[in-house]
C-alpha cells in the first residue's frame, strides 16, 4: 500500500528593528521689560512784588520835587481863581452902590476887619500800595513707559528615522513523499 506523507514548514523570518529617535530641545520664550516710571515736575518762578510809597510819603510832608511843584501849581492856580472871584464879587457889590438898601462900602469895610482863621485838622496818613503778582506754576508731566523686548521660544528637534530589516531564516515549503508500506 501506498502511503502519501505531507510534510510542511513555515516561513520563518528575521526581525532587526532600529526603533526611531524625537531628539527635542526646547528654548522658553522670554520677555525682557523694562519700566520708565512717569515723572511730574513742578516749579514757580519767584512773583513780582511791588511796593509803592510814594503816597506814604506825600501823606507824611515828605514829596518829591514833582510833586511839591505840582502842589505848588495847583496852590497857586486855586490862589489867583479866589482872588480874581473875590474881585469880581467886590466888582458887582459896588455896582449896585445906587441901591439906597445897600451900603455895600460898609459892608465891605465891615468884613475886611476880621479875618480868617486857619483849620488844624487831622489827616490820615496813606498806607503804601502792596501789590504781588504770582508768577504761574510750570508744570511738566513726563509720560511713563513700558519697554518691552520679546525674545521668541522655539524647539529644536533632530528626527532620525527607524529602520526595520526583514530577513527571511526559512522559506515555506511543502515536502510530499509516498511511501510503499507492507500490510
């Protein structure tokens, strides 16, 4: 009888695996600030102070040549506007010396024998004029800042790639014999 052996054998194979290698470094990202504080100046030039005595002065008897001029002047002046009045007035009393109800030379005569008193009086004397002119306050506002520098983060990667070597140990294969065996 004849017998039919089969025989088989699987592949076999051979692996070399190199696994893949991510190399990554990093660099943070930074920022470099820097802050200008804002600043205020202030300053006031001195003020003008002014001070004038001039009416102290004149109020005390004391005057400058000017002044006691004018005065003079003005004295003066006043002085001759009275006189020529009083003439004037003495010139119109005698013209009506024909009224028989006036006696305008007696009246005049009579008035001439006194005369006239002068005035003691009190007067104040003047405060000198103060004056102060402020001078503005200068003002300066210096803004503030912010300085800023941003350095950027980044990552540095070096990828070297797996390799995988395949080999084959053993290829399949299928022995078929026939063997005659004896019953």
């Amino acid at each position: 009888m004849l017998q039919l052996s089969m025989r088989s054998y699987p592949i076999r194979l051979e692996y070399t695996i190199q696994n893949a290698q991510l190399n990554m470094k990093k660099h943070l990202p930074m920022v470099e600030m820097e802050n200008i504080r804002p600043q205020l100046q202030i300053s006031q030039p001195a003020g003008k102070l002014t001070i004038d005595s001039t009416e102290y002065y004149h109020s005390i008897g004391l005057k400058t040549r000017a002044a006691l001029s004018q005065e003079n002047y003005d004295r003066g002046r006043k002085a001759a506007m009275d006189g020529i009045a009083a003439i004037v007035e003495k010139g119109n009393r005698l013209a009506q010396i024909s009224n028989p109800a006036i006696n305008a030379i007696a009246d005049m005569a009579y008035e001439s024998c006194f005369e006239e008193k002068g005035e003691l009086s009190f007067e104040p004397i003047v405060a000198p004029t103060i004056r102060y002119e402020a001078s503005p306050a200068q003002i300066e506002v210096i803004p503030g800042k912010l300085n800023y520098n941003l350095v950027r983060g980044r990552v540095d990667a070096n990828y070297q790639p797996g390799k995988v070597d395949i080999r084959v140990a053993q290829y399949p294969r299928l022995e078929i014999s026939v063997v005659d065996v004896e019953v």
